[in-house]
C-alpha cells in the first residue's frame, strides 16, 4: 500500500479528455502566454477560488500557463535573475523542489517560519506553501499579511504555492491573491497553482501562476526565449478543467472520505496527527526518528514517506498521503488495526 508519494490515482474527468483529444491536431507552436480562452479560464477560476469577495474584478491580474507546477518552483529564483550571493527564504519543512530551485539559481535558502528571525536581511523571494507539503499546516490570512507587508518593505516578491488551495478540512485556506491578504495590490506577489491534484492531471502536467502583471510578463519574455510552453492540447484541457468545479467537487469528497478512514486507523494505531488541517497529507508521529516510523509501516505493508526528506525539523513525523484507492485505503487501515 503505497501512501508515499502524493501522486493521483483516479481516473482523469471525462470532460478534461474529451478536449485533450478534440485538441490532439495541433501542428503550430503553442502560445506560452497561453490562448485567450486559457488566460480568461485561469482569471475566472481565480476570481471565483482565490478572491475573497466573489464577483471582484481581477483588473490588471496577470496569468501564465507553466508545465505542471513543478518546474517553476525549480526554476522561479533563475526566471527572477536571482543569483550567487542572494538569499531566498522557504519554510522550515518544505517540498524538496523550493531549496533545489534556489541551488540550481546558485542562491542561498534559508529556512525558517519566522521572518523576523532575518532580522536586517533582504531576501529576494520568500516561499510560502499553505496549505503545506508535507504537513498539511494553513497560514491564517493575518501571517499571510505580514508576509507581504515585510517582503514588500524590502522589495522581495512573495510566491505563494497555493496547489492544494481548494483541499481545506478543519481549515480554508486563503490566497495571497485575496485581498485580504495583498491589500486590495498585487505588486510583488505571485501565487502558483495546479491542476494535478485539483482535476487529476499530473500526467498532463499543467499549472499556472498568477499575480504581479510587471512579474509575470517578465516572466512570459524569459520562458517564451527558453521554450517553457505548455502544449496545446493540454491547454485545451486546462480550459475545460478550470471551467468544471462539479469533477474537482466530486474529487474532494474522495479525498476527504479516504482521510476519515486513514486517520481513526493511524490514531487507533497511536499516532498523533498534527496540523493536516487541510491538503492531501495527514503529518503523523509516535515520537520516534521518522525512518524507524517508516520501518514500522513497511513490515505492515505499508510505505509512507520519513518527515527527514522535508527538512531537519521534519525528522519526528512521518507524511501520509491520501492518494490511494479506496481498496488500497481500506487496505492499509486493516493493517494498522492489527
Ligand atoms: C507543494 C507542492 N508544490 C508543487 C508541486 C508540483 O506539482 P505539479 O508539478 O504536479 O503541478 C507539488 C507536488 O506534489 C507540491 O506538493
């Protein structure tokens, strides 16, 4: 029973397949700015997800289509000109790809959850990730907030790695793109989505980010010259996923049932979850070094991923993930009733 990775298993929307292959005839180049359809698909969905009053206009909002969300994690520091002797700040525990994306920029990360422990420092990007991979925390609007204010103080731009926005349990998640948070202004602010959990669409890889309108069409000049363009049909695809809540609805009920499950059996079994407010990970721990944890899922039949793999504040914990079958699910909680 592999809870490891976080990686779909369901099958992808019909309506999302149906315009993938009605797109399937595409002999031009795609546009990386993405075609008008995508770009006004994205500024909805994020008008309707990520704005906090409905209905508000997304004026001067800039969007970008990326290959998957991935990429321009690992690539964001060196798309912003962000080099040797700059620094960039990523949560404590983290996805791995935020500090490999400032190594490959030749930057420095730091790590912390505290911006007042930088003291005088002028980072250029601050990453925040809410809710967390791995371990499902939900920065309140008023962290948000603060965020930006100390990075807009100091000229750093803030992305906000918000894919499992839409995966809220005990918590809503809140945008950086909501007034709230930016103050009714975009500047310096970035927000980076995807479609891979939302819509099932990992093997398409598509994501976008939106935000900053001066940013991201720095951003569009970089990636058109360097051929970082989603394909066509898969920005046919995007269209017709952004369009349709009523398969993303469905799928986080799955979601959700699978965590009910998953989580009575890890407490049955004595762990103790900790944060997992929202996302796709239920962060769990005996107390114990996380490889033992994983040790003892594994004689179980059971593979989880060791908390060590997302920093050194990460190595008492052990990162579940929901994204099993429900056979497989049920499967692993009889194992841990044993
Ligand atoms: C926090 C976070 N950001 C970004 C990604 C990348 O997702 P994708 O490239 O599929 O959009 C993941 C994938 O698991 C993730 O957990």
């Amino acid at each position: 029973m592999d809870l490891s990775m976080g990686t779909p298993v369901d099958p992808v929307p019909p309506v999302v397949r149906e315009a993938l292959a009605a797109a399937s005839d595409s002999p031009g180049y795609p546009l990386t700015a993405g075609t008008s359809a995508l770009r006004t698909a994205i500024t909805e969905w994020v008008v309707r997800t990520c704005v906090a009053s409905p209905g508000q206009p997304a004026d001067g909002l800039g969007v970008l289509p990326t290959i998957g969300s991935k990429e321009l994690v690992a690539w964001l520091p060196t798309l912003l000109g962000i080099g040797p002797g700059d620094t960039v700040v990523i949560p404590t525990v983290c996805y791995p790809t935020y500090e490999v994306g400032v190594r490959l920029a030749g930057a420095t990360p730091v790590r912390t959850d505290s911006l007042t422990s930088l003291g005088p420092a002028r980072p250029k990007l601050v990453w925040v990730n809410s809710p967390s991979n791995p371990t499902g925390q939900v920065l309140p609007a008023g962290h948000l907030r603060k965020v930006v204010d100390w990075a807009r103080e100091r000229g750093a731009v803030v992305a906000s790695d918000e894919c499992y926005l839409t995966l809220g349990w005990e918590e809503q998640p809140v945008s950086v793109l909501s007034p709230e948070v930016n103050g009714g202004r975009l500047d310096g602010v970035l927000a980076v989505h995807s479609l891979s959990k939302r819509s099932n669409l990992a093997g398409y890889r598509a994501g976008f980010v939106a935000g900053d309108p001066a940013i991201v069409s720095e951003l569009l000049a970089v990636r058109k010259h360097g051929g970082m363009i989603v394909p066509a049909p898969v920005q046919a695809a995007m269209v017709a996923a952004l369009g349709d809540d009523e398969h993303a609805a469905a799928q986080r009920a799955t979601y959700s049932a699978r965590r009910d499950v998953l989580r009575a059996s890890l407490v049955k079994a004595g762990f103790e979850i900790e944060q997992s407010g929202a996302g796709l990970y239920l962060w769990a721990t005996r107390g114990e070094d996380s490889w033992s944890t994983v040790d003892w899922f594994a004689e179980r039949g059971i593979l989880v991923a060791p908390g060590a793999f997302y920093g050194p504040a990460g190595e008492r914990h052990v990162r579940v993930a929901l994204t099993a079958t429900d056979e497989r699910v049920a499967a692993a909680a009889e194992r841990l009733e044993i």
